[in-house]
C-alpha cells in the first residue's frame, strides 16, 4: 500500500484522532510547532520496542547508529544483529548515564538516546553523520524508503521524513526531534500510528 493510501485510510478511520482517556506527558518539544497536542500524546503513548541480546530486528541496526553517533559502538559495516559487541556497548552507555546495565536496549535507554539524539535535518549537522545514518537506516531498512544510508541529510531523505511526518500528523518540517525520533522506533509496533514498514 503506498503511503498516499495509508494517508487516506488512517484519516477516513480516524486514526489520529484522540482516543478517549489518553493522558501521557509530551516530550520536551516537538519537532514542529503545527504538530498538534493529540498527535503528539498519541505518539508518547507508543510503546518502545525493547532490543535484547540475540535479537535480529532493524531496530537493532539503528540503534547501533545511534549509539555509534553518540561514540559508544564502532562497527564498520552495521547489521541487524544483537551481539556480544553491541551488548558491551549498551552496557557502557547505561553506566554513563545512570541507567541500570541491563544490556538491553530498554525504555530508560531509549528515552536517554533519544534526548542525547538531539535533532537532524537540513544544516543541523556536520555531514556525513552517524545520525542522519540512524534515521536513513530506520527509514530505508525499517519503512522501505528508496535511499541509501551515506550519513548525508540531502533531499530525497529530507523529502522521506516529511512524507513520514504527514502520514502521522506531525508538522511536516524535514526534522528528526524527539517526537519523530520516537515515531522511526515505534511507529512500525504502534497501530495508533499505522506504519507498517510496507511501501
């Protein structure tokens, strides 16, 4: 199903509209200043998907890159795989930030990746970056975008986050922040928001 298709089905379901009782705390800020209040609720509310040892998922894939932007993973070629390697590297990173070292990628990692992620997007970082290669990756492996994972934040991956955003009511800005950073984790497990990886 193309993604135009799956703009019409969510809005002729009314999938974004606010589901009765739902009361989470939004990030910090959002990624842009249209996105509006119960799309940004919805989107807390999704569950992170935690990544264990063993695991062979492309969320692993982009949590490598995170963790490599961060400068706690060095890999030369990054895959799908939950190995030793990655584990130790989890572990590091939950020491550094206080966060019980359970060498999974859990919810309290996720949430302080996340905030150390910072913000991608035309001239917002030095190219090529580990982060623009975490959301290419989650884009083009996770959701089946046709664009290759070269850390360089141009157009084509500019256009694929704005078209992501507009399939879940984001403000449309071409900008990866904490409310779009959640969406590439969750979105794919999440059926408020329904992305299914499918293009």
């Amino acid at each position: 199903m193309s993604i135009g298709n799956r703009i019409a089905a969510l809005l002729a379901s009314g999938a974004l509209a606010l589901t009765g009782g739902l009361a989470v705390a939004p990030a910090a800020s959002a990624d842009g200043a249209g996105t509006p209040p119960e799309v940004e609720a919805k989107i807390e509310a999704c569950e992170w998907t935690v990544l264990a040892p063993g695991d062979e998922r492309w969320e692993v894939g982009m949590a490598k890159h995170v963790l490599q932007s961060l400068g706690y993973y060095e890999a030369g070629q990054v895959d799908d795989h939950y190995g030793e390697d990655f584990t130790a590297a989890v572990e590091a990173y939950q020491d550094a930030v206080d966060v019980p070292q359970s060498g999974e990628f859990d919810i309290a990692t996720w949430e302080h990746a996340r905030s150390d992620f910072g913000q991608v997007g035309p001239g917002l970082q030095a190219e090529p970056s580990d982060r623009v290669r975490a959301v290419q990756y989650a884009l083009a492996v996770g959701y089946g975008y046709a664009l290759s994972v070269d850390g360089y934040y141009g157009p084509v991956t500019e256009g694929a986050v704005r078209e992501l955003q507009g399939v879940v009511g984001v403000d449309a800005d071409g900008i990866v922040g904490p409310i779009t950073f959640r969406v590439l984790v969750t979105g794919g497990a999440c059926q408020e928001l329904g992305l299914t990886g499918e293009r």
